[in-house]
C-alpha cells in the first residue's frame, strides 16, 4: 500500500470540517471490521499493553488535544517508524484508500 497515493491534505480539511460530529456518527462495526482486516488487533487492544499501546491508553493521551485526528490520521497513513521489541519496522496502514474509512477508525479509536 502506498501512502503517496492518499491525499493527506483533503483527509485533514476533512476532519476539520467534520470535527464538530457526534460519536454517534461513529460507525463501530465498520471501524472493527477494517483494523481486523488491516492485522491491527496483531499489536493493539483496547484495554492492555501488546507490541503497541492499547487503544485507551492513546484516546487517553490525546484527549482534548486539537490536533489529535491530524496526529492519527497521519500515523496510520504514512507508515512511520517505530520499535517493536528493540527492533525498528514500519508501522502499518490501514488496508484502504478511502479517507472516510481511516477518519472512521481514527475517531473509534479516539472514542475509547
Ligand atoms: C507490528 C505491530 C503493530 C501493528 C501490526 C500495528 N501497530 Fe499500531 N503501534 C505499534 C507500536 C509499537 C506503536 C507505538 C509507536 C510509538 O510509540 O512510537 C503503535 C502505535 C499506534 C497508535 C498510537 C499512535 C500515537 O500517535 O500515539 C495507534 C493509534 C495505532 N498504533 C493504531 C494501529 C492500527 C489502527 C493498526 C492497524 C492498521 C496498527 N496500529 C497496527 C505496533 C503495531
């Protein structure tokens, strides 16, 4: 999958505009359905420490923060890099393109 390909910028003014939606507009089955299909739950949880921080722990850290869809959105589209036991990899994306879709699970995870 390559990031190059999203338009990071359209995903952001997206947000902004957007950023004023409920939870409710959360679409929890969808959110879960695509981080099962992306090997997400390989390395998170909600609750409880794998490889990667557990979901709560992040809502948690970026609660509040206006910038924290931004923060997101950008982790989970340009694969940066992190560690995983001592050794440096790429994270992962979201296995698709569409930006409504990565917002979805931005804003699920934020929810936690
Ligand atoms: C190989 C293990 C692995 C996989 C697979 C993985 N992650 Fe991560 N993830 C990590 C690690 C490790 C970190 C912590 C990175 C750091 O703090 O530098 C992380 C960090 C995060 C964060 C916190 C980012 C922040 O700014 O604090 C989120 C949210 C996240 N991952 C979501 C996901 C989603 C959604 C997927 C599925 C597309 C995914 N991860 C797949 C290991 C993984």
């Amino acid at each position: 999958m390559n990031a190059k390909n999203l338009s990071l910028p359209a995903l952001l003014a997206g947000s902004v505009i957007m950023s004023g939606a409920f939870a409710a507009d959360i679409d929890a089955k969808a959110a879960e359905a695509l981080m099962k299909r992306s090997n997400c739950n390989k390395c998170h949880a909600i609750e409880g420490k794998k490889d990667g921080p557990p979901y709560k722990e992040t809502a948690a850290k970026l609660k509040g923060k206006p910038d924290a869809e931004k923060q997101l959105l950008v982790h989970l589209t340009t694969n940066p890099k992190i560690k995983v036991d001592g050794k440096e990899e790429l994270h992962d994306n979201l296995k698709t393109k569409n930006e409504a879709e990565i917002l979805n699970v931005v804003r699920w995870i934020l929810a936690r």
